[in-house]
C-alpha cells in the first residue's frame, strides 16, 4: 500500500507537471499562430464560418479565428465575423480581452497602412490544450495500474517461495540438524536463512557435545559399579556366617540404582 500510494503520488505530480508543460507550450504555439495570421492576411473575401465551401468541410465555428482589418485612419477593411464586435487595440501585441459574452486572446498588428487583429476564444485554447495534455498524461495513467499488477504479481511469486521456505522449516523433524536449503529462496532472504543455518550448526554443535559427554561420563561410571558389584559378589561369598548379609544387600541395592541410571544415561546419549 505504501507504494501504490508512492506510485499514485508520482503519478499525479507527473501528470500535473505535463499539462502544466503542455499547456504553456500549446499557448506559445497558438500565439505564434496568431501572429501568423496577423503577418500573412490578406485581401480575400471572408469565408463563412459554416456549411460547405469549395469542397470545404463543415466544422465548429468555434474554432475559428476572428480577423479583423484597419485602414490607417481606423476605417474597417474587412472582418471574418461582423457579429464579434473585439474593439481595435492601439499598439501591437497579446492581450486577453472579453467581448461577445466570451474572454478573447487577441493580437494585434499595428502598420503605417493597417491594422490587422487576429483574435480566438479562450476556451479553445483551453480545450486544445487539454487535449494534449491529456493525451500526454494518458501513458502515465496506464503505467499506473500496470506496474501495480506487476509488483503485485512480483511479490506474490516472492512471498510464494517464502510460504514454501516456511512449509519446509515447519515439517522438518526435531532430530533434524541438516542445512536448510537455500536453492529456492529469494535474494533478499538468504542472509537470513543462512543465519539460521549457522544457529543450527552452533546447536548441532552443543547437542554433540553434550551426547558426547553424557555417554563419557556413562561409560566412566559403568567401569567402577561394575568392580563394586564383582567386590560385593566376592564379600557375600566370604561372609559366610551372614553377618553382613544385610548390609552387602542394600549397597547391592544401590549399585544396581545406579547402574540402571547409567543405562539411563547412555540411552540418552544414544
């Protein structure tokens, strides 16, 4: 979640930074088409804004520029559309006006002989823009989903190994002092498996050293119980007016306690 979120969050600063681009760019370019306009105008009769014309297809009247002409002493030569009425601007440039019930982005060009104004609604430029911005912006949202459907499809393979490595340690016996093997599991995750190897060789280890010892220690007390057994057998057949009968009973008694432990012991050890 923390990288889908980082993701969205990358995403949209991205998209947001394109259309602002996008925009600026879209703008210098239709003011530059303006401009244009403004140099190459002519003399020609005005075309109508709808229908038909010379082959021409009918489109948004919207979308066209209204081109206004001034003979020097403010007279009007022509005009694309006589019912927007954009008042004459004096000196040359952009300016963003508002006439006709819409806001307008003019230019206009100032010559000894005329004046040539060249104006288009804001809203297409707007429109025009945010087309491309989205259309600049359309792969990043793309990318988006797509690369959380492959880090989910990522981690899943991952953590599948992982449920593995832990269906492998889990079934394991307990008398189990063999490697955990490292073949199938994932980069990030052998550091930490080896570890638990070398716990297991540490107690692999120890658990050796104590059988090793406990078995020492059974076989260093078996020798002498059984002398103390073989001397009590030789007691008890001198005693033959069974004076010591009794007493040779109980530390017989205690040695064969005793060498039932070491038994115990070595089965420990085994």
């Amino acid at each position: 979640m923390w990288l889908a979120g980082l993701m969205a969050t990358i995403g949209i600063c991205a998209a947001t930074t394109s259309y602002l681009l996008v925009r600026n760019e879209a703008s210098d370019f239709l003011d530059n088409q303006l401009r244009q306009i403004a140099l190459y105008v002519g003399d020609a009769p005005p075309v109508p804004s709808a229908g038909r014309v010379d082959g021409v297809v009918a489109h948004d009247p919207e979308d066209d520029f209204v081109i206004q002409v001034w003979n020097a002493v403010g007279q009007p030569l022509q005009q694309s559309d006589p019912s927007i009425a954009i008042s004459r601007q004096q000196a040359s440039g952009l300016v963003d006006i508002s006439a006709a019930d819409n806001n307008w982005r003019v230019y206009t060009l100032v010559t000894p002989n005329r004046t040539v104004q060249v104006s288009q609604e804001m809203s297409v430029r707007q429109e025009l823009a945010a087309n491309a911005a989205l259309q600049a912006a359309l792969p990043i949202a793309v990318l988006i989903p797509l690369s959380l459907l492959t880090l989910s499809w990522i981690i899943d393979r991952i953590m599948a190994r992982l449920n593995r490595l832990a269906f492998a340690i889990t079934s394991r016996d307990a008398a189990a002092d063999d490697p955990v093997p490292i073949d199938d599991v994932p980069a990030e995750v052998i550091p930490f498996v080896s570890s638990i190897n070398l716990l297991l060789a540490r107690l692999r280890s120890l658990l050796e050293r104590q059988r090793r010892f406990i078995s020492d220690a059974a076989h260093e007390l078996r020798t002498p119980l059984s002398a103390l057994q073989i001397q009590i057998d030789n007691l008890r057949h001198d005693d033959r007016d069974g004076r010591f009968a009794q007493r040779l009973s109980e530390l017989e008694a205690g040695i064969r306690r005793s060498t039932s432990l070491v038994n115990k012991l070595l089965r420990l050890a085994r």
